[in-house]
C-alpha cells in the first residue's frame, strides 16, 4: 500500500521542482522587462529634452545667420539660417512623434510652430529687404524689438516643455530605481527559493533511502510476525469458537433465569394477595365488630394494621404492574399523543372532583410506539404530578412536545425534589418523600422508566424544591 504513493510522489516532487523553476524564470523575466521598460521610458524623456534643446538651437542658429548677413550683407552668413530653415519642420515633426502620448505637449507644441512661423517670416523680410538695399526700413525692423519678443515667446514655450520633461524623468528615475531593486529582490528570492528546494530534494532523497533500507528490515521482522501472528490468530479463532459456544450456554441460561425469576416474582406478588385479604377482613371485622371491646388505642392499632394491609395490597399491585410491562411485547403504531394524554388526564379529573386541578395539554401530537404502555406512563406521571401538587390551591399540570430538547415532557408546579438525589428517582421503592407528606408506594417511576427503555428512549427530570418538576421522555 506504501509502494504506490512513493512512486507518485517522486514524479509529483519534480514537476513541483520544474513549475517553481519556471515560476522563478518567469518572475525574473518579468521584473526585468519592467527594469527594461522603464529605462527606456527614461531615455525617452531624454531625448525629447534634447530635441527641445536642439529645436532651440537651430532656431538660434538661424537668427545669428540672419543677423551676421543684414550687418555685413555676405550670402554666406545666410547658410545656418538656410539649414535651420530647413531642418526645422522635421525637427518639430520628430518632437511631435516623441510626445504623441502627450496631449499637454502638443498643444505647446501647437502654439511653437505658430510663433516659429511667424518669426522666420519676419526674418526673410528681413533678407529681402537687405537684397534690396532698404537700410531705413532693416533699421527700422531691427529696432522694432519684434524679433526679441518673438524670441523671448519662443524661449518660454521651450522652457516649459522641458520642464515638463524633466519633471517627468524625475518619476521615471524614481520608478527605474523601484523596479531595479524589485528586480534585484525577486532574482535574490527566486535563487533561494531554487537552493532551498534543491537542499530539499536531496534531503527528501537521503531520507528516501534511509527509510527504504529500514523499510526492508521491517520487511523481514514483518514476516517473522505474520508467522507469528497467523499462528495466535488460529489460537484465537479456536478460543473464539469455544466462547461463542459458552456464550450460547450462558445466554440460554441466563433467558431461563429471567423466566424463573419473572414467574416466581409474579407467584409471589399472586400468592400474597390471599393472606392479605385474609388479615385485611380480620381487621375490618374488629374494627366494625368489636370497637366497643377495645379503647381508642387498640382501634388505632387496628386502622394502622389496616393501613399496612392495604399499603401492601398497593405494592403488590405495582409490582404486578412492572412485572407484566417486562413480559409485555413492544407493538409500535402512530397513535394520537395528544388524545391519550387527554383521556388520562379526564380520568384524573373524576378521581378528584374537590380539587382543582388544570391540565394544559398541547393539541395535534402524534407518537411513534405501544399506545397501551404509554398510557400507562402517562397514567403514573400524571398521577405524580397530581399527587405532588395536593398541597396547592390549584394544581397544574402541562404537556407537551419540547422541540429543542426532541422529547415529550411533563411538568407540574408541585412539590418538587432535591436534584441530588434525581439518580435514585427511577429506581424500585425509593422515594423522596415520605408517607405522611405524600403516599405512594414508589414503583410509578420505575415503571414509566421500564416503559420508556423498552422504546429504546431516555428519561429524565428536573426539579426545584417547592417549584414544581419537569420530566422529559423519548420513545426511540
């Protein structure tokens, strides 16, 4: 089973190996194309800075020739002008090229042309007049201050556009500089990024080994203790066997033991009723016959012979009771939940018409098990609850389906109980009251828990002393 995910890991561990490689190659190539781009965005700016210088430059080129030929009157001072004149147009062109990007840039550029324009117009009047000998007029022109006006304009316009550049190579310096330390970082990462997978490959692979070669000793003791074990497991299968057959013998007595046991419980609680009746009529028949011949003292041993009589009676009865729920056969059906209770609730009504006793009983409830079991829980647990609520003016009793808890539950404003001893509350003949405060003969709980376990449900309460008590029930 360990053979398969070794080989797949090794292959999935190279092409781990390859894809982080070409992560890293990839992350490298990006940082410096980006260090690329941005030196040339820089050098860029540079050269739009000196095209602006060298627009400039022949516009002044041009104005010295014109000056040098309208002082001396000599053509071959008019060969920068001629140049710049003719280089000028492409100059601007290439300017305007360089700055497409730009829309700021072109309207400067716009408004240079214009000025320029105007200006080496002005300048070719200038030489035709000089050709034709008009020295008042060049006079005239020169001293204007037209010319150095347009000069200054022009000077404007340039400054601003280089300080725009400028302005512009400062931000992509600072950005060349980010990127090349980005790059710097990133080839940094990504070479240890390399060396530290390559330390783990081979630390994966010497580990490999190391645990091949402990693999094949475990191989050999595994045989040794597959022989061992397969010798032990017949011992077992044949001690299992013989268990079984005991556990067969022992479950079948067991069943005859609980039989007995059921019967002789059942003999017993059957067999005592005849004595009791016996001792009961005796004490009746003195009490009614021979009341005279006694004092009070001996008629009140007598109620109190009667009294135990009758408590036993009650027991038996009980007994019987639980005794019958253990033999009875669980029928499970859907059943009105709600009429049971009600129907019990009724009969509880009559059996005390000088109390007054509410019963809130929730309406539409439908349950899952043997209706003729569950009245009978119904029957005890109302009947606690009535008894326990005796000593208050009106007595309440609710009923109904818990939808957090998932259980049916019963409650009364009674008595009460002490929650320490709710572990004793559904055990046979334990009681947590005595009979001069509430009579009973302490098998109601123990049969509604009997009930309650043959559905495979739970049951538990819940209680503050003279605040009444709460028991919740499920039935599987």
């Amino acid at each position: 089973m360990k053979s398969r995910p070794s080989r797949l890991l090794i292959p999935s561990l190279l092409i781990f190996a390859a894809v982080v490689v070409a992560f890293n190659a990839w992350f490298g190539f990006r940082a410096i194309q980006s260090l690329h781009d941005s030196e040339y965005r820089v050098s860029h700016t540079w050269q739009v800075i000196n095209q602006v210088e060298s627009i400039m430059s022949s516009v002044k080129d041009a104005e010295t020739g014109n000056r040098g030929y309208l002082i001396t009157g000599d053509e071959s001072y008019l060969e920068p002008y001629t140049i710049a004149r003719r280089e000028l147009p492409s100059k601007l062109d290439h300017f305007a090229s360089l700055t497409s990007d730009r829309p700021h840039q072109a309207v400067q550029l716009l408004e240079m042309r214009a000025v320029l324009e105007q200006r080496l117009s002005l300048l070719q009047q200038g030489i035709e007049l000089r050709r034709s000998s008009d020295h008042d007029t060049i006079r005239s022109l020169v001293l204007s201050g037209t010319g150095k006006t347009e000069m200054d304009h022009l000077r404007r316009i340039a400054d601003r556009m280089e300080s725009e550049e400028r302005h512009l190579l400062e931000i992509r310096t600072v950005i060349v500089d980010q990127d090349n330390r980005r790059a710097h970082y990133i080839v940094a990462l990504a070479s240890a990024l390399d060396f530290f997978f390559i330390a783990f490959l081979f630390r994966y692979f010497a580990t490999e080994r190391a645990m091949r070669y402990a693999a094949e000793v475990d191989a050999e003791r595994l045989a040794v203790a597959r022989n061992e074990a397969e010798r032990r497991a017949d011992e077992v299968r044949s001690l299992n066997a013989s268990l079984e057959q005991r556990v067969k013998e022992r479950t079948r007595e067991l069943e005859t033991i609980n039989h007995e046991l059921q019967a002789f419980s059942y003999s017993v609680s059957h067999d005592l009723r005849a004595p009791l009746r016996t001792i009961d009529g005796f004490s009746l028949a003195l009490e009614e016959d021979y009341q005279e011949a006694v004092d009070e003292t001996g008629r009140d041993y007598i109620r109190r012979v009667r009294n135990g009589v009758q408590r036993m009676g009650q027991l038996i009865d009980a007994l019987l009771q639980l005794s019958r729920i253990t033999r009875t056969e669980i029928g499970r059906e859907q059943f009105d939940m709600s009429q049971v209770a009600e129907s019990v609730a009724a009969v509880l009504l009559e059996e005390n018409p000088e109390r007054n006793i509410v019963f809130r009983i929730e309406p539409g409830l439908r349950a899952d098990g043997d209706s003729r079991l569950v009245r009978v829980a119904l029957e005890n647990l109302f009947g606690n609850s009535v008894k326990f609520s005796s000593k208050r003016p009106d007595s309440r009793v609710d009923f109904g389906w818990d939808k957090e808890k998932a259980a049916w539950f019963v409650r009364d404003n009674g008595a009460g109980f002490d929650m320490f001893y709710a572990d004793r509350l559904f055990n046979a003949f334990n009681r947590l009251h005595g009979d001069k405060d509430f009579r009973g003969s302490g098998i109601g709980l123990a049969t509604v828990a009997r009930i309650v376990h043959r559905h495979h449900g739970t049951i538990w309460a819940d209680s503050i002393v003279d605040h009444g008590a709460t028991f919740w029930f499920t039935l599987g």
